[in-house]
C-alpha cells in the first residue's frame, strides 16, 4: 500500500493551497482518511479527517478555513487549506485506515508546508 501526498509549497499569509493524497494498493480498501501535521518542536495533530461515508471532522485550529474531501472512487483525499497562517506551517502527512481492519493504518511521506509573513 502506498499514500502518496502532494501539493505542499510555500504560500503568503492569507494564501490557499490543496493537499493531495493518492492511496493505492491491490485489493485493499480504505475507510476514514485524514490529513495530519507536525509543526518543528511539537507533537503530530490532527487536521482533518473524512469517513468513506463522507463524513467531516476538523480540527479546532482550522475549522472554517480547510475542507477535506475525497473523490468518488473513495481511495485519494484532497485538503484544501485557506486563509492560511503562519501557524499552519508544518509537514502534512495523510492517512488511510483499511476498510477491513480499523487498527491497520497507513502513513502518507509527508509534505511540507511553509506559510510566509
């Protein structure tokens, strides 16, 4: 199984970006997928999160500013992040939970995601 995440970049306050992330792998599916970030000096949090039903969860931080969702075919996520700030800066991995197993979780590479002032 692979997460592959896209997208991240250098962007100015105020900006937008869009997360991509691709999950692949034979025969696997994928239930609740998410964006998470960690920040230089702290833990890994969680940004976002969408169910295979399509159901949202947000983080505090972000909510009203990122929306997640995911195409069709269910297995690639999409974060699209606005009026970004300066705290938003970190490395962005995606995750996947297998649909058969809800203790299998697979971990994107990361991509990073600088926000200038």
């Amino acid at each position: 199984v692979q997460l592959q995440a896209s997208g991240g970049g250098l962007v100015q306050v105020g900006g937008s970006l869009r997360l991509s992330c691709a999950a692949s792998g034979s025969g696997i599916g994928f239930g609740t997928m998410g964006w998470y970030r960690q920040a230089p000096g702290k833990q890994r949090e969680l940004v976002a999160s969408i169910s295979r039903g399509g159901t949202a969860n947000y983080a505090d931080s972000v909510a009203g500013r990122v929306f997640i969702f995911r195409e069709s075919g269910k297995s690639t996520v999409f974060l699209e992040m606005n009026s970004l700030k300066p705290e938003d800066t970190a490395v962005y991995y995606c995750n996947a939970v297998s649909v058969f197993n809800d203790r299998i979780i697979y971990w994107g590479q990361g991509t990073l995601v600088t926000v200038s002032s």
